[in-house]
C-alpha cells in the first residue's frame, strides 16, 4: 500500500519544489490515478504512485471525474504481457480510452469512461455513422 509519509521521504528537493499538493489515496490506501503538479499538469500514476502513460494541463482536468481519468493506462499497466496476440485498446494522450476503437473489419464506439462497446459499423461503411466520431 502506498504510504503518504514514505512517499514525503523519497522525494528530492526538485519534486517538492514544482509540488503544492500531495498524492490522494483511494479507500484501500492506494493512490488515486491522477497526480497534479501545481496548477500546471496532471499525469497518470500506478496503485503505488509510480509515473505512466497519460498526462493533461490541469485546467482541463473536471474535477468531479477525476477519479475517472487514467483508466485505459492504468489497464494497460496491468494487462498480462504474456497473453498470446493479447491486442489492448488504444488510449488517448491523458491515459482515458479513446472512444472510437478499430480493428481490421470494424470500428466501435465505446462509453465514455469504461471499455463496453455501445455501437459497431463495418469498416467499409462511413465512420461519419458512428455517434462517436468527431466528424459527425
């Protein structure tokens, strides 16, 4: 489990100087998925606090989703690597699931904040279909 304290000794002076804020813990004690940095970025972090894939400015971070931001990374982190032809969903820059997922023959429009697909097209039909494509 993460320790705030533990945390707070491995730091070096530079850590603390671009920190305001420490790391939020989850109610097992581990860390939240998201640390900010001032009011200046936020990125990803594991259940233990180390860094991932994923970061953000901070003024576009919504507050009352935050524990929502990273979980395409932080799945990811976590998927076995040993799984044969194991294909992962794509993630957007800030570590969330990018909403429109292709594959060979089709695209897919996942929910918003979890990997459940709500609408399909075959490839060969126009994207401009799917609810979730940004050229609609």
């Amino acid at each position: 489990m993460a320790d705030r304290a533990k945390h707070r000794d491995t730091l070096s002076l530079e850590d603390l100087a671009y920190r305001t804020t420490w790391p939020e813990c989850d109610d097992f004690g581990y860390y939240k998925s998201m640390v900010c940095l001032s009011d200046i970025l936020c990125y990803c972090v594991d259940k233990n606090g180390n860094r991932i894939f994923g970061t953000e400015i901070a003024s576009k971070i919504d507050p009352t989703r935050f524990e929502k931001y990273c979980k395409c990374s932080r799945e990811y982190e976590e998927f076995p690597r040993s799984v044969p032809n194991g294909d992962f969903l794509r993630c957007l820059p800030n570590g969330d699931y990018d909403r429109l997922q292709c594959t060979e023959e089709w695209c897919y429009c996942l929910e918003s904040e979890n990997p459940d697909i709500i609408e399909a097209a075959k490839f060969n039909t126009s994207l401009k279909d799917l609810s979730c494509c940004e050229y609609n």
